[in-house]
C-alpha cells in the first residue's frame, strides 16, 4: 500500500549543513539545558550571552545550577569559577533543537567595534578593526535536553540567636521583626548548627519574638536557621528589545538571529 503525504510543497531553509522546514512546529521555544565543564574565567547567572547551539544562534541571559543526578531538583549557582573540577548545567530559552548538539556561549565585550568594521582578508561583522574579537567564548558543551520541567533551586537561609532559653523551648530574635513574618512561616521546620530540630510555637511581642520548641535541650550559643527555597527560571531576552540592545551594546555587533 502506497502512503501519500498530506503535504506535497514544504518550504526549506538551507542553512549550511542541513535543510529544514519553515512549520510552525520548527520555530517553537522550549527550555534548554547544556552540560558544560569548569570554565577558564568566572561567567555569572543571569549574564548576557550569545548561543550557538548547532546552526542556530540567539541572545540569551543564562541561568547556571549544579548537575545533580541523584534527584529531580538542581541548585542555583550564581556564579561558575574556574579550578572547581565539576560540571555544571547551563540552562536558557531559545528554539527548539534535537540533543545531543555542540554548544558554544560568547561574552559580548565591553567595547563593541563598528558593526561593517573587519580585518583585512576576514570579511563578516563578527572580527574588529584591529583583528579583537567582540566576543569572547566562555562556556562550551553539550545540548542534554529541551525540558521545561527540569528545576532550579535558589536556597537562602534565615538565621536568629536565643535570647532566653528554658531546656527545650527559646525564644528567637533577629530572624523576623513583624508578628505577621512569624505567623506566615510558623508552619516552617527549623534546624540548628548543633543539629536540633524544632518548629515555632508562638509569637512574642510586636518585634518579631517568637518561642521555638525542639527535641532536645538547646544550649544558648547554637544558632537557629530557616532554610527557604524559590525556583528559578531563565531569563527571556527578545531579539528586538531595543533597550537590552544599548545596554549590552549588541547592537553594534550585527549578528543576525538564527
């Protein structure tokens, strides 16, 4: 039995070295997670960069977090440092694109040269009049997956002293300073440095006082400490934000979006 395809004329795109098609399912954006090692310089979260994933290339603001491969959840890095030894995940938006595809992320320098200004015998926008490159590679690696459900975890911890203490129970200062702060975290468990584990009982005064009643007795040296979790997400950047463009200064680089 022969099979005739419903669609007879599909348009390319020949793109050196593969033909796509133009569907609208092609050009459809997903969450992107690159593996890549230590990196030579420190690259920040959140920092401007161009991506070259394959053939295609795009702007993005990346988020960095650690490889966990033990659990579902992944803790936000804030920066990466080279010299740690330890693979890191680079995560951004960009189109959708099949895995496993080399991976290259560029800084975009502080002075960014004229947009037509080139070498002699290196023609093209991407090389600066005295032979610099406006961008300057940072990060490389391996396209893992396009999963939107992968999670990032920013961890920020709350710490309060004892100021009075009664074998098991202590009343907490410097952690919060308004009985509406204590009421919305009383569900919380908190831990001690000392490994004491307990939950608070209730607020004292208007300060931000509260009572706290652990396992066992707690000495009035040990710290106490709120461990609070947010997810994080990537930063999306728009090809035409006029405004990211003048303050990044990538629109002198007239690198086209692929």
């Amino acid at each position: 039995m022969m099979i005739t395809p419903t669609h007879t004329h599909v348009p390319l795109c020949t793109c050196a070295p593969c033909a796509l098609p133009t569907c609208s399912h092609h050009v459809a954006r997903s969450a992107f997670a690159f593996v890549c090692p230590p990196p030579e310089e420190v690259v920040g979260s959140k920092e401007r960069v161009w991506v070259v994933c394959g053939f295609r290339r795009w702007p993005a603001r990346v988020v960095l977090s650690q490889d966990n491969l033990n659990c579902d959840k992944n803790k936000f890095e804030r920066f990466a440092a080279p010299g740690t030894g330890r693979f890191l995940v680079a995560s951004v938006y960009g189109p959708a694109t099949f895995s496993p595809a080399p991976t290259l992320l560029f800084r975009e320098r502080p002075a960014a040269p004229p947009r037509h200004a080139s070498p002699p015998g290196f023609p093209g926008p991407l090389a600066a009049a005295d032979g610099a490159w406006p961008l300057q590679l940072v990060l490389q690696g391996t396209l893992r997956s396009c999963d939107v459900n992968r999670i990032v975890l920013k961890k920020i911890v709350l710490t309060g002293y004892p100021v009075r203490v009664h074998k098991r129970t202590a009343v907490i200062k410097h952690m919060f300073y308004k009985p509406e702060d204590v009421a919305w975290f009383k569900p919380a468990r908190l831990v001690t440095k000392f490994g004491l584990e307990g939950h608070i009982t209730q607020s004292v005064g208007v300060h931000g006082l509260f009572k706290v009643h652990f396992g066992r007795a707690i000495m009035g040296h040990d710290t106490v400490c709120l461990h609070l979790y947010k997810r994080v997400f990537p930063k999306f950047v728009l090809p035409d934000d006029a405004d990211a463009d003048v303050e990044d200064g990538s629109a002198a680089l007239g690198l086209p979006i692929i």
